[in-house]
C-alpha cells in the first residue's frame, strides 16, 4: 500500500514546477571608467549588478583603500545548483613565499 502512495507522490514531485530559489544572471555590465584615485593607495571596485527586492539593481564602482598582504577579488555571479547567486567582492590573503635562506 505504501509503494502506490509513493509512486504518486514522486509522480507529482517530478510534475511540480521548478522555482529557481536565486535570482537569474545580472544583465550586462555597465562599461564604467574609474575616476582618479582619491589617495593612495586604492583598490577600484567595479560596478555590479546585485538582486535586490526581485529585481538587478546596478551598483557603481568605487574606490576602497588597498591592504596591506591582500587582494581584492571582485564580487561575481556563481551558477549553483539551485540557481544563481552573488558572491560579494573580498579580501584573501597574499602568501607570501619564505625568505631565501642566508
């Protein structure tokens, strides 16, 4: 008896229409020519297209202080399995190779 009811709901679960949990890729870039620096030193963030209230809202690039032993990795969208998503810009860590030894 359990084997039926299963069969239907797997029947159904397959029938059900798939709602992307994320949003789709942003619309292309907006080509965008950074200003001068304000001060040294300066990393440029570019501008990018973030979901916000169901919708691509673009948000400008700009500039943020540099530092010291990091890079900036800029934020992008990323295909997963549920849909897409964006990943924020960051700061990682430079590694850095030991000093020869003397």
């Amino acid at each position: 008896m359990l084997a039926p009811a299963l069969a239907l709901v797997m029947l159904l679960a397959g029938c059900a229409k798939q709602v992307p949990v994320e949003p789709p890729a942003g619309p292309p870039v907006v080509a965008e020519a950074p200003p001068p620096v304000p001060g040294p030193p300066g990393v440029w963030v570019p501008g990018h297209y973030e979901w916000w209230r169901g919708r691509h809202v673009w948000v400008p690039g700009h500039w943020i202080a540099a530092r010291p032993d990091r890079t900036w990795v800029p934020g992008h969208w990323e295909r997963t399995p549920r849909g897409w998503r964006w990943v924020r810009g960051h700061w990682v860590r430079v590694l850095r190779p030991p000093p020869p030894p003397p």
